[in-house]
C-alpha cells in the first residue's frame, strides 16, 4: 500500500512549499523509495494554460501536454516522480467534472454538494494519480495556498478524510510555516503557533513542521514550538535562509535528519541515504570559476517565476560548464526604444551571451528581432526557444533576405513575407485553452549541426507549446541564403530547428528544452550554450 504525505502551507505564501515537498521526495528517493507528486491548485482555472505568465508565473508542460503549474517543474528538477496530467489537480478541474456528473445525472438526484461530492471528487483524483504510477511507495501531496484561504478548504477537507480513512502511519501531514525575525533580531513563534490552530481547526494535527527562519533554530525555540502545537520536538525542523542555492535544501534536511523521522513516522523500512549526485552538485556549484553574462531578451521581465524553468536550466548548465551565470533581465522594449548595442554593448550591460525564451503577443518582438541581430553581427553565442527561433526567422529574412516586412502571422497578419505561421490545422481554433501544439515529440537532427553535436543523438524527444511554425514555402530561400535547418519533424514536415553558419554558437529550437534539464543532468542545448559563451569569453581574453 502507498504511503501518503500531505504538504500545506501556512502564515503567507512564497515561503518555498515546493521546494520542500519536493526536497522532502528526493530524500525519500535518496533511500531508494519510488516517490509520486501531486499538485492541488485552489484556482478556478482547468489548467494553468491561460494564465498569465506575469501574474502566475511559469506554464510548465508535461510529456503528454498538461499545461500545468510551476510547482510542476520543481518535483521534475529534484525528483524522478512521473508527471502528467494527473499529477495537477485544480478546483476547475475538480468542478468541472462534478457538473458534467451532475448533468449526466450521476448523482441520482442527490443535491450536490462541496463534501462529500466536491471532497470525494478530489480524493478520487488523488488516488487515481497513485495508480496511474503502480511502482510508487510515497504520494507526496502539495496543497497550494495557505491555510486559512476560503479556496483550499476543500483540498484539506480531502486531505483530512484521506488521512483518517488511510490510518496512522500511513498518511502524515507536514505543515510548513514562517517563524519570522523582528527588530532586535528576535525570532517570533506566535504565527506558527497561529499557523497550527488554524491547521487542528480543519481537523488535522501536523505531525512534522517545517518552519522557515533566517537560521537554523535552537533547541529552545523548538520546544516551546513543539510544546504549543503538539508536535514532536524531534519532527520541528528549519528550512533557513540559504546563500548557495535552492538544490542544496535536500542536504540541508537530511543534516536534520527529517528523511529519518519521515520513515519512522510511517513505519518504513529503508536502505542506507545515497545523496551523492546531490553532495556532487554541491561540488560543482562551488567549483565555479569566473562569470558569464547572459541576457534573456524577453517580455514578462519584472516576475521572477515568469521563465522558471528557463533560469533553472541556465544554472544547471552553469554548474556543468565550471563557470558563474550572471542572468541578466532585459526587457526587449528597452532595445525598441534605443538601439542593442546601446543596451547589450560593451558600454551597456556587457552580454556575454543572448537567450530569447518563449512568449505570447506582439509588444516587444521588435527589440527581439533587433537583439538577435546584434548577437549574429557581433559573433555573440545565441539561444533561441519557441518566439526565440521564431525571432531568428524573422531577423534572417528581414535583414538577410532584405524582407523587411517579414513577420510571424502572429504579430502581423498582412505582411507578404509571413516567414513564420499558423498550421493549416490551428487556423479555425477559436479555444484558448490546451489548443496549442502541447507536449512530448521527436525531432530529428541533421548530420554535423550543433544541435546534434550537443545532444550527441540524431532523435531527441522534447516538449512543445505553440501555435505558430516555421513557413515551409520558405525553406529553399532560407537555406540557399544561408541559414541551416538543423533538426525536423520525423516526416521532415516541419523545422524544428535553425542554425547560424560562420557563427560561435546561434541556435534556435521550436520546443521547449528548458522542461526536461535538472540540476544533476542539464540539458544538452543549455550545457552547449553556456560551454560555447565560456569558449568565445576566454578566446577574447586570449
Ligand atoms: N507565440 C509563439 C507561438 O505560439 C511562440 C510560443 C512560445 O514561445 N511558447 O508559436
């Protein structure tokens, strides 16, 4: 039978529940258990495909086309949990199936109700994201908001029952809380006491907090903590403030021993800890040498969470290449309004490298096109991702092939040189949500590109999310005129990616490689990336 784990959150958001569930999963792989994550969103939204990246963050895609939550891609970074559709589970979904029930007339004529129907629908998909991974030992549930929230008081309801039903040992609940520092440089309890009230009043008594601080906490503070929530004083952990980074929390709670009091705590036998990919990162993360620039030319600049996976994957590659990554935001209006190497230049922010991620719309493209010219010009290494090699389209056939009215269909649906456009198939979509090229599929590299040399392979699978491609009628102009097609679809039916000739490094892919790059493996065409910013930086210091 699995073993279940009940992750929330209390006393505000932003405190890093992600990162601990998942830090929490990847020590439980670290014993050799097979763990399973599962996202619960409060949100009324299907999915997290219509939302905004500024207001919500990251869209992270699975294999089979989930347009999910970010959370999502911090269980891909620190664990080997399966992930797809059933691992996210939102208030719309929830509804959504519990009506269309109701219309069929499932419910026998009951009145249909928040519990047990809307509870007992949740449970359900909780279960089922147990099933459709038959291996799993451990279900580590995330509960997103805080408790408290009108919103997440179905998912702890679910949570509550899930946990009386399964039995002691068999479900735990961790609840994660902020013990905040005040003037004086005091550290202050009362929330977490709050925190934990407010937990027992839905009915559920914690059996592991971990509480974020700016240090490690004393024994003192732990048991004061412990004695007024009815924890354990052994089960009260810190999750401190760290400098290093995010990946080395797993080490940070194994210190602490939380691994140890998980498994005793569900009567789980195990092997020896194995954390030496985790100990090897660390390694490397200190091993780094020098700095390197990177600017990510992009629209959605003022959220951190806007392009997760992307700065993640920057990292990871950073950490491979021995050298420091400096990513550097530039919103691609400032390029608009002034020139790039005004912005990107030597006298500007002195870019060692370009990455222009994905995106959505019309506002700044231009600034893009412009930024991705200059980085052909100047011989500057270039990653383009979804928009990104769309944008290398678009420069090379404005200003190669002196089109200068070239766009995408997106931004410009008149123009006469639509270098980039709709599948014949998108052309009636008139839904937004989940009608995009979404997901896992193979492209296949042409011999000697850059793009098979970083991935040492000629078929790659990758994640995809867009509506718009390459325009195939323009094939023969582009290639004769330079610029190299380096990777198709199987059938050869569509571009997957293109390449600069006579260039260090500019590449551009139509999928979305930052999706499958982990801090102990990074992706291929990242590592290539910063591997070649790190090549060309210290040719120009030769
Ligand atoms: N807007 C572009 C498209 O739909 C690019 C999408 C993306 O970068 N994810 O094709």
């Amino acid at each position: 039978m699995n073993k279940f784990i009940f992750v929330s959150g209390g006393v505000c958001s932003s405190l890093g529940k992600g990162v601990s569930a998942s830090s929490i999963g990847a020590l439980l792989e670290g014993r050799g258990l097979n763990v399973c994550m599962v996202k619960c969103d409060p949100y009324i939204n299907v999915d997290a495909g219509t939302m905004s990246p500024y207001q919500h963050g990251e869209v992270y895609v699975t294999d089979d086309g989930a347009e999910t939550d970010l959370d999502l891609g911090n269980y891909a970074r620190f664990t080997n949990s399966p992930l797809s559709l059933v691992n996210s589970i939102t208030t719309g979904q929830v509804y959504q199936s519990v009506i269309s029930k109701e219309r069929k007339g499932c419910y026998l004529g009951h009145c249909v109700q928040v519990i047990p129907h809307i509870t007992d629908e949740i449970k359900s998909r909780i279960l089922s994201a147990a099933k459709a991974a038959p291996d799993t030992d451990v279900v580590i549930v995330e509960i997103g908001g805080t408790v408290g929230d009108i919103e997440s008081i179905p998912f702890l309801e679910a949570a509550r029952q899930l946990i009386h039903e399964l039995g002691k040992g068999n479900a735990l609940s961790v609840h994660l809380t902020l013990i905040p520092e005040v003037a004086g440089g005091e550290l202050k309890t009362k929330p977490t006491q709050h925190s934990v009230k407010a937990m027992q009043e839905q009915g559920i008594q914690p059996d592991i907090l971990i509480c974020r601080a700016p240090v490690l906490l004393e024994e003192s503070t732990r048991r004061k903590i412990s004695s007024f929530t009815n924890v354990d004083f052994n089960a009260v952990f810190t999750s401190y403030d760290v400098d290093t980074t995010i990946y080395e929390i797993p080490l940070i709670f194994f210190k602490q021993e939380l691994d140890q009091v998980v498994l005793r705590k569900m009567g789980v036998e195990s092997r020896h800890a194995e954390l030496d990919a985790w100990h090897n990162m660390m390694e490397r993360f200190n091993a780094r040498q020098g700095k390197a620039r990177i600017g990510i030319v992009g629209k959605y600049m003022e959220l951190n969470d806007s392009y997760k996976s992307v700065y993640e994957a920057l990292f990871h590659a950073s950490l491979e290449c021995g050298i420091k990554v400096e990513m550097v935001k530039i919103d691609s209006s400032r390029i608009e309004e002034t020139s790039a190497d005004v912005v990107l230049g030597k006298s500007g922010e002195a870019i060692d490298g370009i990455l222009v991620p994905g995106g959505f719309g019309q506002r700044g493209i231009n600034g893009m096109v412009k930024a991705a010219a200059w980085a052909r010009e100047n011989k500057v290494p270039y990653f383009g991702i979804c928009l990104g090699m769309q944008i290398m389209v678009i420069d090379w056939a404005r200003n190669i092939l002196g089109w200068e009215d070239a766009d995408s269909t997106e931004f410009n649906k008149k123009t006469k040189h639509p270098v980039v456009s709709l599948l014949e198939e998108q052309n009636d979509v008139k839904n937004y949500g989940g009608t995009m090229r979404l997901g896992k599929s193979e492209s296949v590299a042409e011999e000697g590109t850059r793009f098979m040399v970083a991935y040492s392979e000629k078929s790659v699978f990758e994640r995809h999310r867009h509506r718009y491609e390459f325009a195939n009628r323009y094939r023969k102009e582009m290639t004769e005129s330079g610029l190299r097609l380096a990777a198709f679809t199987p059938d050869g039916g569509l571009v997957e990616s293109v390449e600069w000739n006579d260039h260090p490094w500019g590449l551009g892919v139509q999928f979305h490689p930052e999706f499958k790059s982990k801090p102990t493996a990074a992706n291929p065409l990242f590592r290539a990336f910063i591997a070649a910013v790190k090549a060309a930086k210290e040719e120009g210091k030769a």
